[in-house]
C-alpha cells in the first residue's frame, strides 16, 4: 500500500513535468547529438535560461559543463547531463521537507499568497494531507476581503468533512484568525491552517495585515505560527522571486508551494527560488484534484526535469 502510494504520487509529479522535461532534458540530448563543441556549449546556456532557471545558475552550469569538456574534449551527452544532475542537486540541498511531526498542539499554519497563485485550493489539498495523516484539521477563511474565496474553503470543508471558521465579509481577518485557533483547542483539533488574503504583494496596507495576523497567532500561542507557507505559481517565473521576498519582509516564510506545474514549460523556476532566498520548497502542485499536491522532493524533481 505504502509502496503503491510512493509509485502514484512519483506519476504525479512526471505527469507535470511533461512539458519540462521535452524543453530541457530532451533538448539538451537533441542539442549534443553529435560532438560537443563551443557553439554547442554558447547554446546550452539559452537552453538552461529559457527553463528559467535565472541567469546566476544557467551561468554557473554552463561554466561547470565548459570546465569538464575542457578537460575531456570527448565528453558525451550522458556525462554533461550527470554533471547538469549533480550541480542542480546541489544547488536545491536536501534539508527543509515538509513537517511530518508535531510539535504543538493545535499547529498553526499561515499560507500566504497572491491572488491567482492557488492559495485557497493549496490550503484545502493541506488540509487533506494532514487529515490523511490520522490529524484532526481546522481551516481559517481569513480571506475575508474576497468572497468567493470564503465559498471556496467552505465547499472544500463539507467535501472534506473538516471543521471551518469563517468570518462575515470584509471583516478583520486577524479576528478571524484568532477565533479559528481559539475554535481549535476547544475542539481537540491538531492543526489550523488559516487562508489569509489573497493580497498584491504590492500592496502594503494589505501586507501589514499579515503582521496583524501574525500577532494575533502569537497573542493566542507565543511560538506561532508554527509555518508560514507562500503558494508561488510556477508559471510566472522569475517575478515569483520578488513576490517572495516581498513576502518575506513582512513575515518571514518557513516553506513555499509552488503551484500549476502541470502548466508551464519552466519548472526550473524551482532551483532559481531556491538558490536566490533559500527557502525550502515543501510542497508542489501538479494538478486541480485535491490530492494532487506532492512532497517536494528534489531527488525526484531534478529526474524528471531531466527526463531521466
């Protein structure tokens, strides 16, 4: 059973990557069919930019690459794709997974995000995982300011069969917050994951909310929020980093979810996240049912980004 839950979350996770995997791995193959040359290794760094990986690593790759073929003019496509492999492992790390235990009870998790990014449908597939898991869950509709975001929890709650709090539209999202936590230990619940607004990260009134949010976490419990998780859409590359850091001003982020990488050609934004701000990617999203949202594991990822 175990074993066939692994296999099926793997499919998952290369079934997304099908579109990466024909823009980078397959086109590294195509681009060295014959012998390596200069031109060929010039070109290599278009392929690595265009995967969106940023500048600083496909720089760094093709430097890696240019130094091995150097010192092996023989060098294949098979040997290039392994030192590609080890770089981009590296570069990724392997600490920072997803919480599996915990430490507090209830568990207070704040996903934060941009409107659009999958914020509130990533709290309910959290949700599921959790509740998967054997633990009692309670969400939080603090997106007030957004109706249809409150709906949107709250068909995912029935269908889950999970405790909601939920406050009247345009009201104060910490106040909202504050009585889901306050809900959850009346209830025995293990985790509160709460969806706060789906504000433009542009938008400063909106992110000093997230502050307001935060202390009303640490007013109920002082250690909270336990996680900070920011959802980022895979598909917009690059200003997915600003968003971050943006973020990350105002409440420093514990984990990302990068969502809809089942609809871009540039999953390498994952290694350019993680190299620019050094913050673990926990979870992606590969899809709209609710359980298609994956431990990150880089492992995995680097395979299939690779077409291995």
């Amino acid at each position: 059973m175990v074993l066939d839950f692994i296999k099926a979350g793997y499919q998952r996770v290369k079934n997304a990557l099908l579109k990466t995997g024909s823009l980078l791995g397959n086109k590294i193959r195509s681009l060295f069919q014959g012998k390596v040359d200069d031109e060929q290794l010039e070109r290599l760094e278009k392929l690595f930019y265009e995967s969106d990986l940023g500048i600083e690593t496909a720089r760094q790759l093709t430097s890696t690459v240019k130094s091995a073929y150097l010192q092996n003019p023989n060098i294949d496509v098979n040997a290039i794709l392994a030192i590609v492999k080890a770089e981009l492992l590296g570069m990724l790390g392997t600490s920072g997974g997803p919480t599996d235990t915990l430490e507090s009870k209830p568990h207070i998790i704040l996903v934060v995000g941009v409107n659009g990014n999958g914020k509130t449908t990533s709290t309910a597939k959290l949700a599921n995982k959790w509740q998967n898991d054997g633990k009692k869950v309670l969400v939080a509709a603090a997106d007030t300011f957004r109706a249809a975001a409150v709906e949107q929890l709250e068909l995912w709650a029935k269908q889950l069969d999970i405790d909601i709090v939920k406050g009247a539209p345009n009201s104060d999202p910490a106040a909202v917050a504050f009585d889901a936590m306050q809900a959850a230990k009346a209830r025995g619940s293990d985790v509160v994951i709460i969806d706060t607004a789906g504000r433009l990260h542009t938008k400063q009134p909106l992110m000093q909310e997230l502050e307001k949010i935060k202390r009303s976490c640490r007013k109920f419990m002082p250690d909270s929020p336990h996680e900070t998780l920011l959802v980022l859409d895979a598909t917009t590359g690059q200003n997915g980093i600003e968003q971050a850091l943006a973020f990350n001003q105002y409440t420093p982020i514990s984990g990302l979810i990068l969502t809809k990488l089942d609809g871009t050609a540039k999953g390498g934004v994952a290694i350019a996240i993680q190299r620019k701000l050094g913050i673990p990617i926990k979870y992606i999203g590969v899809g709209e049912s609710i359980e298609d949202l994956e431990k990150f594991d880089p492992e995995s990822y680097v395979s299939l980004l690779l077409g291995d």
